[in-house]
C-alpha cells in the first residue's frame, strides 16, 4: 500500500479558528503532511512544501471543486481556475491595479478617508479598532476603487463578512449560505444598476474598466471579480491594521524606533507574516506524485497552511514573535505564484504609507488598557475581531 500521510482525527474546526498556531507547531514537528479529517483536506505546514505546490501549477490546480466557494459565492471565481482562464479573468481588472493608477486615483482617496475617520476619534476615549476604524477605512477605499461607492461602509463590511463566512463554511451549514445568498443579490443588484452609468461616462475604477473593455469578460465574471475582491479586499487590509497595531503597542521599543525612521513598511511586512490575515489556501494535485515522503494521490485536495510557514523553525528564528527588525523576512502571505494577491500593492500602501503613519502622528501615544480584551479568530482569515484601544 502507499504510504499516505498520516490521518489526524482529534484537530476540529473550533480549535482551528481559536488557536491554530499550536496546532501548526505541532503539525511541524510530527507530522507536517498530514490529513485532517475534520477539514477534509490535506494540510501542509513547512514553508517548502507551501511554496513547492503554489509554484507548481502543472502539478496542483487552484480548481479545487469541494470547495464551499462556489456555493458562496454563485460562482466558479477566478481564485480557483488555472492557466488562460485564470489569466483572463485577473488580467480583466489589472488596468485598476496598475502602479500609475494607484498612485494618481486610489492613494490620495485613501488618504483623503483615513484623515477623515481618524479626525472623528476622541482623544480621551476608548474605541474598538476593529468596529470604528479598520473595517470602515477598508470598506470605503475598497468601494471607491471597485467603482461601488455608492454602496455604504456597513453594507461592505456585512458583504464581505457573509462572502467569507460561506466560502470558509467546510461543515456546509445552510445559515452561512443564507447570508451569503443575500449578499450576492444585493451586489447583483448595485452592478446592475451602475452598468448604464460607466459606460456613459469611464473611469479607472475596476467595475468601468472591466465593463469598457475591447474584448470584456462575461458579465457572471465580472460580477465574480467584484465579489472576491470584497471578500479579500476588506478583511485583508483590516486584519493587517489590526495585527499591525497590536504588534507595535505590545512592543513599545520596536514602536519608537519605527517611528524614529519611519519603518511603516517593515511593521507592515512583519505584522502580516505574524499573523497572516489569509492563512490557508488549496490546491488539487492533478496527478499521483509524493511530498516528504507522502503519496498524495490525483484529485486529493491539499492545504497550503501559509500562517504555518510563516512561522517555520527552519526559515524564521523565533517567528512567533513579532519583530519588525528580523533579519530577513521571506513571508507568503501575499501568497506566491500565479494566484500572487493582486491587491497586494494598494494594501500595503493604505495600510503601511498612509494609515499607520497619520494614526500615530495623532495619538502617539495610545494604548491597549488590557491585552486580554482583544480577541483574535479565524482559521482562513485572522486578525483581532476586538481590539480596545485608549486614544491619547
């Protein structure tokens, strides 16, 4: 018989979502292939074997067809497909995603936005980063780039939320699909109602330039593109901001010194390999083929655990801490490969040139009162989902 990886009946979902990072540790150590049988899937947790197969699309396919995404999302999106089509569908919207764009249209928006959400912060006051701050300033850039202002903060937020929630939905509940069910149609909904609106008058926003172009995408597509960028482009940058944050006010001499040379974007980099805000992705093996020793067999759906490898003894020297000024810092968290995020740029620049900066040139001096009050969550996406901070 084949020497499978081993089957590991005792992990569950809750334990996933509340503590994963003991869990890798000892996934690492024992069994760092192993098949998880409360996820049905694959896990791979060194940093080798994580980069191995997302570089390797030939032999692992994004086309994962188990997944709860397609349910969620009323699509086959463009995170699992492969090769032209794959390629079709990203590059559809790359236009908005362009260095030049990004710096003319979308940084002076973000800025224009983070000033006004932190100038309605209270010095004084104790506020929940994660209600009043993070997820707003996402939503709000993230809206104004995808060409959906109109649709508010709280209505971005709660789509992005049931988007994510369905496509992490592995135990197939109806109550996540409910909800991510209404979110599809009322995204639906505003897309059909802009069409007329950017084709008379084009800009560079992703919904316009996908709509206006020579050769478009179906319209299924487009509207698929819009969704998955809600669903990353919020919880992304917010949980980044979060960790972020959290990072720095528990390292008070890590903070001063960034401060002191403006090292806003090494906290960035340092914060989301801490704590990666995607934490896992899947791929499909499209033949037999072996890892450390595994057989994987064709169609076996694997788990590429980059929170995992992030933090891996042979790459990272304590990477259980965060260290903004670690010798070297060769995260995936973006990803790798042909799926490398395509908001990657305009995250770390909202996050890291804009948010950081002007939030502690405001309160240089704020706090979190009580590091037990701050919950972290999230085994596919994590960051703190409630981080009192006192602002002084």
């Amino acid at each position: 018989m084949e020497n499978l990886a081993p089957l590991i009946e005792d992990i569950t979902l809750n334990q996933l979502n509340s503590d994963p990072y003991s869990i890798y540790k000892r996934l690492r150590r024992e069994a760092p292939v192993a098949r998880i049988k409360s996820v049905g899937r694959t896990f791979l947790t060194k940093a080798e074997d994580t980069k191995y197969v997302k570089d390797n699309p030939d032999l692992f396919s994004s086309d994962d067809r188990n997944t709860p995404m397609k349910r969620a999302f009323w699509s086959h999106t463009l995170m699992r497909k492969d090769g032209e089509d794959h390629l079709r569908d990203r590059m559809a919207m790359a236009p908005a995603y362009a260095p030049k764009v990004i710096q003319s249209d979308w940084m002076p928006y973000y800025e224009k936005t983070a000033k006004n959400y932190i100038t309605q912060l209270k010095r004084g006051e104790t506020v929940d980063f994660f209600d009043v701050l993070s997820g707003a300033y996402a939503a709000r850039g993230l809206a104004f780039l995808l060409g959906i202002e109109d649709a508010s903060d709280k209505e971005m937020i709660e789509w992005s939320q049931a988007l994510i929630n369905g496509a992490g939905n592995f135990g197939w509940h109806p109550e996540p699909f409910e909800r991510a069910d209404r979110a599809n149609e009322a995204i639906h909904q505003l897309l059909d109602g802009l069409q007329d609106r950017y084709r008379d008058k084009p800009n560079n926003s992703a919904f316009s330039v996908m709509l206006n172009a020579e050769d478009p995408i179906p319209e299924k597509q487009m509207y698929a593109n819009i969704k998955i960028a809600i669903g990353g482009g919020i919880n992304e940058p917010r949980d980044a901001l979060n960790t972020i944050i959290y990072g720095l006010l528990t390292n008070p001499a890590q903070l001063e010194e960034v401060k002191r040379q403006g090292d806003w974007v090494k906290a960035f980099e340092e914060g989301i390999r801490w704590v990666a805000p995607i934490q896992v992705s899947s791929r499909v093996a499209k033949k037999d083929t072996e890892i450390r020793g595994c057989f994987i067999p064709k169609g076996d759906t694997l788990m590429t655990i980059q929170a995992s490898a992030n933090w891996d003894e042979d790459i990272f020297e304590e990477g259980e801490l965060f260290n903004v000024y670690r010798p070297t810092n060769s995260h995936q968290a973006f990803g790798n490969g042909p799926h490398f995020c395509q908001g990657t740029h305009v995250a770390r620049r909202a996050v890291a040139k804009v948010m950081l900066p002007m939030l502690f040139d405001r309160f240089p001096n704020m706090k979190i009162p009580d590091v037990s009050d701050v919950i972290w969550h999230g085994f596919g996406f994590r960051g703190p989902i409630q981080m009192p901070v006192l602002l002084q």
